[in-house]
C-alpha cells in the first residue's frame, strides 16, 4: 500500500495540459512536472511560448514536450494524438485548460468562438485522449472552471473602470461544470475521474483598486497567488491521492464562496 505522500506524485505518467502558454498554464505545468509526471503542452499555432518555460533546469526540460492544435478541431486533435504516443506514451491526465476570457467592459468578443474553445473544446480533448485511459482502465481528467461558474460577477468590482464583466464567460465555465458531471459518470466505469478546479481571483495584472476591492470581499483578504496556492490543488486532483473523488467542482478561492 501507498504512503499518503506517494499517493501525491505522478512518476511514470503523462500528463497533457491545453493552453499551456496562457495565463495559468505554466503553473499548471511547473506543478505536474514537479510531482513527476512528463507534461505535454498543447496550444495554437503561432501563439508565443511563455517565457516561464525558460526558466526550467535541463532535467525538468526534457521531460517537457510541446505541440501545436486548435481544440475546437477534433481531426488536429486526432493527429497530435498519434504524435503524442509515439513521443511520451498514452496520456494519463488531462488538464483542459484552454480558454478565452473578457475583459471587464468588453463586448467585442466572439461569443460562438468562446463557447466553441471553454465548452466544445473541453469535449472534444475528453473524447479524443480518455481513449488512452479506456484502455488503460484508469485516468485523471481536470477541467479548468472559475469562480464566475457558481457566481455572478460582483458588479462594484469594476465601477471604478465605468465597466462590468460580461455575461457569456461565466456561462461557457458554468457549463463546464455540467460537462465535468456528465462525463464524470459515463467514464467512471472505466476508472477514469474527472472532476473541475476553479480558481477565483487569481492575482496578474489587475489595477491596484480592483485588487484591494476583491481582497475585501474574500475571507482570505488577498488574491491567489499563482506560483503557491494553485498548483498542489492540481496535483491532488491528478493523483492517487483523490482517487475516490470523481464529478466535483473543487473552488481554490481564499473562501469566496462561503459567504
């Protein structure tokens, strides 16, 4: 039997994380990669590789794999797959966690294009790489959710920016969190898992007013920081450790919705 600390690390397998040049996708990675596993990023073409990755010493690089596809695309999707076997192996977690979000204030987004990468894109990544895990009779999937999947944005967050969030991000991250419950008991018969991370208020580039306003409305007092309050919730999910959870939404939120 497993020690409840080797329950936590993921030696051995493969982990596929989309999106992996955007905004949270680095401390996905980092955190996967320091629990063991070989990460395959995916992400679109042409999109600039995170200067974070620079950072990782040799060993951590050549466990660290990188390939190009559209989400929404299920035949790029096929064809990155068969790259991916003969490069790592069968994938044994994937994180979805490609995405678009909307600035505060912004209608100018395609909504048909966000609700084809948040909502058909996550489907797509589950049909197409939990057949690695069918075969293997066991799997981790993590969908990317937000806090706005359970919460209406606070509109006095932004008053100070004469703006609000729109509506339709909230909507697309609500129905992943529909998507995570049905596939978590379609695939639960073949030991797969999958279940949603949604962080809330994760600390980047916010202005200084909107940051010491969320802070006040978190018991917490303060924002996620990226680097160390992120990834040990996503190594938990990926390994033996929750192996038993399965259709969860787990918030990393700072208590934000236990008011």
């Amino acid at each position: 039997m497993k020690s409840t600390l080797d329950q936590f690390k993921l030696n051995g397998r493969c982990a596929l994380v989309t999106g992996g040049y955007g905004n949270l996708g680095p401390y996905w990675t980092f955190s996967l990669l320091s629990a063991g596993a070989v990460v395959v990023i995916l992400n679109l073409p042409g999109v600039s590789m995170s200067t974070l990755y620079t950072s990782l010493n040799k060993n951590l690089k050549r466990q660290l794999f990188f390939f190009e596809a559209d989400v929404t695309n299920p035949t790029e999707l096929q064809e990155i797959h068969k790259k991916i076997l003969k490069k790592t192996g069968p994938v044994d977690i994937l994180v979805n966690n490609a995405g678009i979000d909307i600035p505060p204030g912004s209608y100018t987004v395609d909504s048909v294009r966000m609700w084809r990468v948040n909502v058909e894109g996550v489907v797509n990544c589950i049909e197409e790489f939990s057949r690695d895990m069918k075969k293997n009779k066991k799997g981790s999937i993590i969908n990317i959710g937000s806090l706005y999947m359970e919460r209406s944005p606070f509109g006095g967050l932004y008053t100070h920016l004469s703006a609000d969030k729109p509506w339709m991000y909230g909507s697309t991250k609500a129905a992943v969190g529909q998507v995570t419950r049905h596939f978590a008991t379609r695939l639960a018969k073949y030991g797969i898992r999958v279940n949603t991370l949604s962080p809330g208020g994760v600390m980047g580039n916010q202005d200084k007013e909107f940051i010491r306003k969320y802070s006040e409305r978190v018991p917490m007092n303060r924002l996620a920081d990226r680097a160390k309050d992120l990834g040990g919730p996503l190594v938990f999910l990926a390994s033996d450790a929750s192996s038993y959870i399965t259709g969860i939404n787990l918030p990393v939120d700072g208590g934000y919705t236990a008011w």
